[in-house]
C-alpha cells in the first residue's frame, strides 16, 4: 500500500465519494425543481416550458449516460472536469437568455451523468480496495444530501427575495464548493489503481425474459418518480404561495432519500431483492398518486415521503439484482448500464408527457400523476410475482 492509500482513509474516500454526488446529482440533476416555483412566479417561464427544461436535463442525463464509457479519459479526470463543467453550466443558468437554458439544462445533464459512472468505478473500486464496499451505502447517500441541500439553499434564499437568476449563481458555487475535496482526494488518489480504471466495458450478456422485465421495471420507476421529483415543489406552491412553507418540500424528499440509503440494507435484511423492489415500487405509486386526488399540505408531504424514501432503495435493490445476475465483472457493468439507461428513458418521457398533458389545462398534471401511479402498481405487481422464482430470490444484503 502506497502513502497515498495509507493517508486516504475509509471514511474520507466515502465522504469524497458523497460529495461528488451531492454535487453532480442534487445540483447539477436536480437544483431545477425547486428554482423552478421561484421562476414561475417571476413570470419566466410556464410549467409546461419546465418540464421541457427538466426533460432536456434528463435527455442529457441519458447522453452522459451512453458516452461516458466511449470518452478516453480516466475515471478520475472524468470526475474532476464533469464536476466543474456542473458548477459552470448551472452557474451559466443565470444568463437572461432563455434560448440558451435548453442546451445548458442538457449539458449540466450529461456532466452529472459522467460524475456518477466515474465515481461509481474510482470511488467504489477504492473502497472496495479496502475491504470497505458496505460503505457505498454513504456514497449513495450523497444524492439524498444534494437534493437536500439544494433544497435547503433555495427555501433560504427565496425567503430573503433572492431572484432566481442570483440564486443559480449561488448554487453554482455551492456545486464547486463541494466538489474542491474531491478534487483534492482524487488528485490523492491518483496513483492509485481506483482513480485510474477506465470507465469503459464490454462482453455484454445476453438478456432473459425476466431480465427484459427489471429493466422495463426500472425505467417505469424513472418515469413514475420523476413527476413528484420536477413538480413537487410547485404542487406545494399551488397550495400555499408562501416560499417558506411551499420550499419545505424538496429538502424534505432529499433528506428522506439520504436516510432511507443508509438504513435500508440494515431495516431489509432478509428480504429478496425483488420483493423489497416490490413494495417500494407500490409505496412510490401511492406517493405519485397522492397529491392527484388530494392536494393540499398532508398529501404533498406524505409524497416527498413516499417517493424520496423509496427511490433510492430501488436503485440500490435494482442495481445489486443485475450484478447478481451477471458472471463477470464487465457483464455486471453492461446490465447495470441497461438499467441506467431505461431509467433515463423513463425520466425524459415523464416530463415530456407531463408537458403534454399540462396543455389541458390544470388537470393534466394531475393526470400525469395518475398515469404514473398506474404504471408502478403494475410493475410492483410483476416483480412481486418474479421475486417468488427461487432464482431470483437472492437476499438484498448479500449484493
């Protein structure tokens, strides 16, 4: 073991590893949702042109999703240019130039998209180095602590009159802020094998029926908690306009996210990983259903609840089935990649949908939320069925 190794413990390599996350995910994925309500009510926007701004986001999620292996670059220098291409392109998101918030929307997309494969080959192979893989659980969490923190900033800063423009300059230099230690920890870590992987793969799998099946499960996933997720906080606005109260319920669904991460494999041991998928799939349905038959504070919180404290479970359940499935490390990366892949599709078409529906006046949201209740009820449905195959009844804690 070098000096470098002997000097980057455990718990600094896992909290670099959250940091890029909470950067790449809760800003430059997901800082959108809860400017957007500021936005509306400076009249630059409607809630349809959101979601068109939310789904080129998504659309370049899915861009950085499928190039990021193609990129010939080093895991770690991919992570540290993507990191600060976050900060500019949200940063940039304060331009009074309308015209360019699509294309800047889908670059912060795609630079997320590489933080998170990079982090997911240097990060995790270091811990993994280490005998240290259980501590994923905290670099996952990073995405719940953005989200949160995201949250957290804008309800503050709305609550000062902050405008909207002033406040992507700031998220922008909270994204640098927290990425600075983990440029620090992979420049550390440099000569180490873990900063150095490639992020690419290859000797893809063939796909069953029931793999077809999780990974049409999971991109309904993406597309049923992707409404709450864009429009969650504007449910709230609609119920009261006050940013102090409305503001509560994006940070809410990141701090529900961050804890549900750390606690899950703990609270669900012993449950197959389809079967756990099962009911948080069902328990999102009701989350997204929620706020289309009631709308007013209780439901709006019980689905920042639902939805934040289920998603990221899902992720890891989904995740871990895939690499249980596959018989070498490169086919593991390939299924995971299909994964990730429909989940991008499913996050661009909620959007893009909801942008449809809204054209019907203000019940098309609502309709929206339905339609994607529906579709995770009936996915929840077959993986409750699938996860009875002994087969497939592999044990979460065992990913």
């Amino acid at each position: 073991m070098t000096t470098h190794e002997r000097r980057l413990g455990t718990a600094l390599l896992a909290l670099a590893g959250l940091l890029s996350l909470a950067a790449a995910m809760g800003i430059g994925r997901f800082a959108f949702t809860p400017v957007l309500p500021l936005m509306l009510r400076e009249d630059l926007l409607d809630v349809a042109q959101g979601g068109w701004l939310a789904a080129a986001n998504y659309a370049g999620y899915l861009a950085g999703a499928l190039t990021a292996s193609r990129l010939p670059l080093r895991a770690g220098a991919l992570a540290v240019l993507a990191l600060i291409a976050t900060a500019t392109f949200t940063a940039a998101m304060a331009l009074p130039l309308p015209v360019l918030w699509l294309p800047l929307r889908f670059l912060a997309g795609a630079a997320s998209a590489w933080v998170f494969v990079a982090t997911s080959v240097w990060c995790l192979g270091a811990l993994a180095e280490r005998g240290a893989a259980r501590a994923s659980g905290w670099v996952y969490a990073g995405v719940g602590v953005g989200i949160a923190l995201a949250g957290i900033h804008c309800l503050l800063a709305s609550a000062a009159g902050v405008r909207s423009q002033a406040l992507w300059l700031q998220l922008g230099g909270l994204a640098l802020v927290l990425a600075l230690p983990v440029l620090w920890v992979i420049a550390r870590l440099e000569p180490v094998g873990g900063a150095t992987r490639s992020v690419g793969r290859s000797d893809s799998p063939a796909a069953d029926g029931s793999t077809r099946g999780i990974v049409i499960c999971y991109g309904v996933m993406g597309f049923g908690y992707i409404l709450p997720a864009t429009f969650l906080p504007v449910l709230a606005r609609s119920v009261v306009d006050d940013p102090r109260v409305f503001g509560l319920a994006w940070p809410i669904f990141g701090a529900t996210a961050a804890l549900s991460t750390l606690v899950a494999a703990r609270l669900l041991q012993g449950a197959t990983r389809l079967r756990t998928w099962a009911r948080c799939q069902l328990l999102m349905g009701v989350g997204v259903l929620l706020p289309a038959l009631w709308k007013d504070a209780w439901t709006i919180t019980a689905s920042a609840i639902l939805v934040g404290g289920t998603f990221m479970v899902i992720t890891l359940a989904g995740v871990q089935e895939m690499r249980a499935r596959a018989a070498t490390p490169s086919q593991a990366a390939s299924l995971v990649g299909r994964v990730t892949a429909a989940f991008a599709f499913g996050q661009i078409a909620g959007p893009v949908m909801s942008a449809v529906l809204l054209r019907l006046g203000p019940r098309g949201l609502m309709l929206a939320l339905a339609t994607g209740a529906a579709a995770l009820f009936a996915t929840a449905a077959w993986l409750w069925r699938a996860g009875a195959a002994p087969s497939l009844s592999k044990e979460l804690s065992n990913g």
